[in-house]
C-alpha cells in the first residue's frame, strides 16, 4: 500500500496522531540527477562511468572527497526510474544499502498522460516520506531522481497548487537562490539542502558541482546551464 493510501485509510478511520503524519525532518538532503541516458531503459556509457564515479569520488563509502558528513552513514537512498535505479547501484553497494525505490519506470502500455502522472504520485509519496517518516528524522537521505520532478518551472505553471517537483514539495522554493529549473543537460551537480529540527522549510541550500581527475577526467563537468 502507497504511503498516500495509508494516510487517506487512517483519516478515514479517524484515528489519533500518528507519528507519520508528525512532522519528521531529515538534516540534510542530498539531491542529485542520474547519469547521461542512451534511451529511456538504460544509461549511456559515460552515464554507467558517472555512477561508478558518483559512488567512489562523492557518495559512496569511503568516497575520496565525500560530500555526507563526516562519519555519517545514509539512513536511505532514494530512486525512482530505471536510470535513476542504475546510478545509485554502485554507492548502494559501497553501503550494503538497498536503494528505495518509489518506481516510476517506463512500460509499453503507458501513455505519455499516464506516465507523467505516475511520476507526480511517486514524487509526491517521496517528499511525505522525507518530511514525515520517523526513520529519517535528523538524518541524511540521498534523492536520486529526474531533473524535471527536482524542479521545473514550466511543469509548476502547468499545474499551480498541485506541487509537482521536489522543489516546491520540500520547500526550496521558499529559499532565494534556488534555481526554477534543472537545465536538460546538466548532470555533474549537486543540491545540498539542510534543515533544522522539525521546521520543514530548509535553512540552507548549495549547489556544488562535481570535478573529476584521474580516470573519470573525461567526464562532462559543464557549468550549470550550459551544453556538455
């Protein structure tokens, strides 16, 4: 059952507070796009070297220049798509993590409606988990997702009040200096996102942007907005 069926079966009942529906916020969320993509299966080879990258340089344990706190462990590392599910697998191993998966992957049958609106739920189920579930409350989740649903804004003006992206579900746009738009072909940043105690309106957002030396020297590190 989706954590949104299980709010709407417990107002329903008309049960009593709920540590799911107390406020519960992470200290820090990591958010960061998948690797390059061939198709909408798989990642292209220098997307499958951004993963192994991603896992060994930032996120992963024991990264050479991690970008977690020191000495803190993920308490989860969420995906949502195919390509997002194939990026977090080589930091998923380095932690013995399982990667939680609020999958939105392409089938045949969907229509490009249905796929769109599969991908709101599954983002939307996302931030109430961050923002809500005990088991991550003080502690550091890494996000894996699409560019548009971290934000967009031409998707937000298509569908005003109905929060659509991370950045209006986790309260970014609250923030100055938030981007509106992920760019389509940046995929070498990062977005730090702190809070503190229970209040679920960040107190601090970073961009930072991954630098590669060595074997991954090849790997695209444009500037925000601009072309690989």
């Amino acid at each position: 059952m989706s954590l949104r069926c299980k709010l709407a079966l417990f107002l329903a009942l008309g049960g009593c507070a709920t540590p799911l529906l107390a406020q519960a916020v992470p200290a820090e969320i990591i958010l960061v796009r998948h690797g390059e993509k061939v198709n909408p299966y798989r990642l292209s080879k220098i997307g499958e070297e951004r993963a192994q990258a991603l896992a060994q340089v930032y996120l992963g344990k024991d990264a050479s220049r991690s970008i977690l706190p020191k000495g803190v462990k993920p308490a989860a590392l969420m995906t949502i798509t195919l390509h997002t599910i194939e990026t977090m697998t080589p930091t998923a191993l380095s932690w013995g993590l399982p990667e939680t998966a609020f999958t939105a992957v392409p089938e045949y049958f969907q229509t490009e409606k249905e796929k769109k609106a599969q991908e709101t739920q599954r983002t939307q189920e996302a931030a109430q988990a961050l923002l809500h579930d005990p088991q991550y409350d003080g502690k550091v989740v890494i996000v894996m997702w699409e560019h548009k649903r971290i934000a967009s804004q031409k998707l937000e003006e298509k569908y005003p009040g109905q929060q659509v992206t991370f950045r209006e579900l986790l309260h970014l746009n609250k923030l100055t200096g938030v981007p509106q738009t992920w760019p389509k072909h940046t995929f070498d940043y990062f977005w730090i996102v702190k809070y503190q105690g229970q209040n679920p309106v960040p107190v601090s957002f970073q961009m930072v942007k991954q630098t590669y030396t060595g074997k991954y020297a090849n790997l695209p590190q444009n500037n925000w907005g601009k072309p690989e």
